[in-house]
C-alpha cells in the first residue's frame, strides 16, 4: 500500500516474491515448498521437483480418484531439509 492507503501492484509475481524471503530454519518446524524456494534461492516449481527428490518429504495431498487428479501437497521437516543440504 502506499501513503494514500491504495494498492499499489507489483511487476513480480508471486513466485519470484517467494524467493525473496528470508528463512530461518528450525529442525521442528515443517516447511512448504514455498520456504525451500526461498531457503535454496531457486524458483517454486525447481523446489517442488527437488522436494520430491529429497529424503523425509510428506505429501500431504489427496489422492487421484476417478475422473479426479490428486492434489500434492508437500511438507519437509526441518531436520530432514538441514540433513538433506548437509549431504548435498
């Protein structure tokens, strides 16, 4: 918002937004692909395919059903993220 309470737009999207972020990783909190991307310093979808790479992840999702694609939803604990970049 600026002075006059209006908002105001960005030319960025919401995923390079995410990048921008500062994280501080805490081993029993659970991160989304959201606070990787922001962690790693590479876009939202190259963390989402390095997520499903990675040891610990959850995903939290619905399943695929009949006439119906399941929806993944993906979680890491941060131990497991700290593990993962300790090893990388």
């Amino acid at each position: 918002m600026d002075d006059d309470g209006h908002v105001v737009k960005s030319d960025k999207t919401w995923k390079d937004r995410v990048r921008e972020r500062e994280i501080v990783i805490d081993s029993r909190k659970m991160y989304g692909p959201a606070d990787v991307a922001a962690y790693l310093d590479v876009s939202y979808d190259t963390a989402i395919r390095r997520m499903w790479k990675m040891p610990g992840v959850v995903n939290l999702g619905t399943k695929e059903k009949l006439h119906r694609r399941g929806k993944a939803i993906l979680r890491i604990s941060g131990k497991n993220l700290l593990e993962f970049l300790s090893n990388s």
